[in-house]
C-alpha cells in the first residue's frame, strides 16, 4: 500500500498541474467601450459623427516621412491596410502591440509595410515583416506596455524626404499644451469600415496626467489611466484620434511622444485620446539607431514559459515536502 505521505504528494501535484494547464489557457476579458477602444483615424465630432476631418487636414507627400502603413497580404480591403507604424531606423518599425496581439493576418509571412507614400493606392515600398515583438509586458486588459517592434527582411533606404528615421522623445512628464501632431490613415466617419487615400493629420496638444487620469476616473465605462500612458487633446473634445489608424506616431516637436492606442469614443468632452509613452519605454525600445532585437522577448513565448515552470517548480517543493 501506498505511503499516505506519497498518496498526499501526488495529490497535491495533481492540483498544481491542474492549475497549471487552466492558467496557461485562459483568456483575458477585453475591457468594454461605446465604440472599439482602439484609435484609428482622426474625426472631429460634436453631438455625432462628423462627416469629414474638422481641424484636420491631408498630409502633402514627404510632410511626415516617418509614418508607415501596416498591411497583411490577407486583408482585401482599403488595400490591406490595417494599423500605422513609426519608422525606428532601416530595419525597424514601431507600432501598437494590440495591433498585433492575437489579430487574424499579423503572422510573418502575411505581414508588410509600405513606406515613402502618403497614399494608400498607390507609391511607396514594400517590404515584408520578418520578426514581431510585443512588448512582454503588454496588458490588452488596460492595455498597458501597447508597443511592438516589427523587424523588415530587408532595409529601407532612408532619403531624409520621403522615408525617414523618427526620434524619439526622451523626456517624460511633457508639459500640459505641448504641441503634438498625430498622423495616419483611417475612415474619417466613427463606426465605418472605409478607409481615405491621403494620409490626414490633427494637432492636439499634450493633457497632463493628473487631467486627464480624473477624466477618465469620471467614467465607470473604462479602465484608469497608467503610468505608461499619455493624453493629447482638447477638454472640449472634437479633434482626436479614431478607429482605423491605431499604432501611428504622435509627434511633439519632432519627436515621436506617443503611439496611438486606444479611446473612449471619439472626440468626445473630457475623454481625451490615449497614447503609449514612448519616453517611458526607451530603456526597452534600445538605441534607435542600433536596436538589440535579438533580447526582445516573445511575448506569447514568455507567458507560456512562466506559468508552467512556476508551477512545476511549486509542484516539486510540495512532492519534497510531502515525502519527508
């Protein structure tokens, strides 16, 4: 017969693997909003949708030669276009990482960028997506850490005019009124699936964190803001950013300060749109011109690996203890 030492150890194993393969395998609930919590495209609204850019206006050609479109070859609408991007450097892009976290076409060998063209139809280069790095950290939750890197299969040519390097804001805690300008393609009517040609663009300057933490405390609707987030807007509400261009660069003076990631609505009183804080993430983002993309980890990779040997590691203490 079995020693009741040993019966209680394999029994306390069997729990812990037990609890292993449920925590390896359960789903995050997505958190709820009036419209998609992602940030597209720039609408400027009052009571409804509007039916144009307000305060808006079309990019001319090499005006912001850091932004990219981020397309899969699987996507047969509004020319496969999907998400914006931020030149790094020649190989590197930066996005949204909720653009690529779990999202049908975003596996390498479907995904591209185009780059050096304001239009979506036409122009611009191609070049295929051969690595995808979200952030470990990234929560889709309060969508935390909402930063990837996308590494090209082949460099860029820079040209200083029509595709360039963007740099990146190194200083944290801007002040409130700062002047930003976010950039990117997306429908220009809240709720629609249809994309413009001409990349668009709005200026809306920087809200400090306090302001706009307690706008958003106001709603019970949504998640607070965190630490690795900024705000840029009007209190009023009326030019923002919207669903469609979600991963695109907002530039303060030069520097990209933001990356577009989510929203409450759009353009609405008191709920500004939220960024990823770029400054906030240098230490993981690296030197731009040099990249250490080989220490990026996987972030689906690093989850699956700390649960389970987290739990093998508890099942083997117990198993210990349970035979002395």
């Amino acid at each position: 017969m079995p020693h009741r030492g040993t019966l209680s150890a394999l029994f306390l194993l069997s729990v812990v693997v037990a609890l292993s393969d449920a925590r390896s395998t359960q789903t995050t609930p997505s958190r709820t909003s009036r419209t998609s919590k992602y940030r597209d495209v720039f609408v400027q609204t009052g009571v409804g949708p509007a039916p144009r850019i307000i305060g808006g206006f079309d990019a001319e050609p090499g005006q912001f030669p850091y932004q990219v479109s981020v397309r899969s070859k699987l996507r047969t609408a509004n020319w496969g276009h999907f998400c914006g991007g931020s030149i790094l450097n020649d190989t590197t892009i930066i996005t949204a990482a909720h653009c690529m976290h779990n999202v049908a076409g975003t596996d390498i060998g479907d995904l591209y960028i185009v780059a050096g063209s304001n239009l979506l139809s036409s122009g611009g280069v191609q070049i295929f997506v051969k690595q995808k790095i979200v952030h470990p950290d990234y929560g889709p939750v309060y969508n935390d850490y909402d930063i990837a890197l996308l590494i090209l299969q082949k460099p860029l040519t820079l040209d200083d005019k029509y595709i360039k390097a963007v740099e990146l804001q190194d200083v944290e805690n801007l002040p409130a009124g700062y002047d930003c300008v976010a950039t990117g393609w997306g429908t220009t009517v809240q709720g629609s699936h249809t994309l413009p040609d001409k990349l668009k663009g709005v200026k809306v300057p920087i809200i400090d964190y306090d302001t706009c933490a307690a706008y958003y405390a106001e709603e019970q609707d949504y998640e607070p803001i965190i630490e690795t987030q900024i705000c840029a807007g009007f209190e009023e509400g009326r030019r923002d950013a919207c669903q469609g261009d979600s991963g695109g660069p907002l530039v303060c003076q030069g520097k990209l300060t933001g990356i577009v990631s989510w929203g409450a609505g759009c353009g609405l009183e008191r709920l500004p749109g939220v960024y990823t804080d770029v400054a906030f993430l240098l230490d993981w983002i690296g030197d731009p011109g040099v990249p250490d993309n080989t220490d990026k980890p996987n972030v689906s990779a690093a989850t699956t690996t700390t649960a389970h040997s987290g739990a093998w590691a508890l099942a083997v203490c117990l198993l210990a203890a349970a035979m002395a």
